[in-house]
C-alpha cells in the first residue's frame, strides 16, 4: 500500500475571502462603536436618540415634509417603528402633521421652525462627534474610503429604489 499525498493547492481567492471576512468585522465593530458614542452623545448633550435625529435628518432635507409612507421608505424602516417617533416629536412641537389632500387617511409631517433650529445645532454637535471620532483617517484617504463603501452599498441595494 502506498501513501498517497494530498497536495493543497494555494487558493488566492481564498486569503482574499478570509481578508475581506476581517474587514467586515472590523467595519462592524468600528460602526457599533461610532453608533453607541452617537447615541450616548444625543442623549446626554440633546436629551434626545438617534432615531429622532435621524427622523428630523429626513424631514431637514426636504423642507415642504414627506408623507409617512415616504419618511418611512426614506429611512428605510416600517411605517410602525416611524409612527411613535413622529407623535413624540409632534407632541414637542417639533414637527407638525398637515392633512394631504384628496386622501383623507394620509398626512405630511414637516419640521416646525423651533424644529429646524434644534436639528441645526443637533447637526452642528453630530459633525463634530464624527470628525472626533474618524480624525484617524487622514483627510485625502477619505475619498477613497468612500469609493470603496459606496462600491459596496451599490452591491447591496440593486434592485431596490
């Protein structure tokens, strides 16, 4: 009886599958842990979360509001999930619900000008947090960077829009 050996070939692909697997989770992590300092910065500097910034985010953009339908497609997240976030912020005055017409069951949600002006400094205040927490990255790697993320975002939402 002879022994047989078995050759492993070196895969290329492989070391580039396992590479690309260590950089996911380091982006995860790295994501988890800006989005835990956004969220702690919200609440201890505004009082405020993340889901609420990112609901007056939306509605800073487009100026004449959205319907919830489309703040919820926006944000990519169920018409459930936005519906408590609005009534919290409409009951702060925040934002304001205007009845759209010729559809008695939808409405458009827009900020208020007190809304506007606490988004502005909440803006303010999330730049800077960001800028802290990426001054890692040197500023002419960024264009790069984002390149690359955006080359995977287009991957991931084909077929979408």
């Amino acid at each position: 009886m002879s022994d047989v050996v078995v050759k492993q070939s070196h895969n290329p692909d492989a070391s580039a599958s396992k590479a690309r697997l260590r950089l996911w989770l380091k982006l995860l992590k790295a994501t988890k842990h800006v989005e835990a300092e956004l969220r702690e910065n919200f609440r201890t500097g505004f009082d405020t979360t993340l889901p609420r910034f990112d609901v007056m985010a939306a509605l800073y953009r487009d100026e004449a509001g959205l319907k919830m339908s489309e703040l919820s497609s926006v944000l990519r997240v169920s018409n459930g999930n936005v519906t408590g976030i609005v009534d919290r912020l409409v009951d702060d005055g925040i934002l304001v619900r205007i009845p759209v017409d010729n559809d008695r069951r939808a409405t458009t949600v827009r900020l208020t000008t007190a809304g506007r002006e606490q988004f502005e400094a909440m803006a303010a205040s999330h730049e800077s947090w960001i800028d802290s927490l990426l001054d890692g990255i040197e500023a002419d790697e960024v264009p790069h960077l984002s390149e690359q993320l955006e080359c995977i975002a287009r991957k991931s939402t084909k077929g979408e829009d």
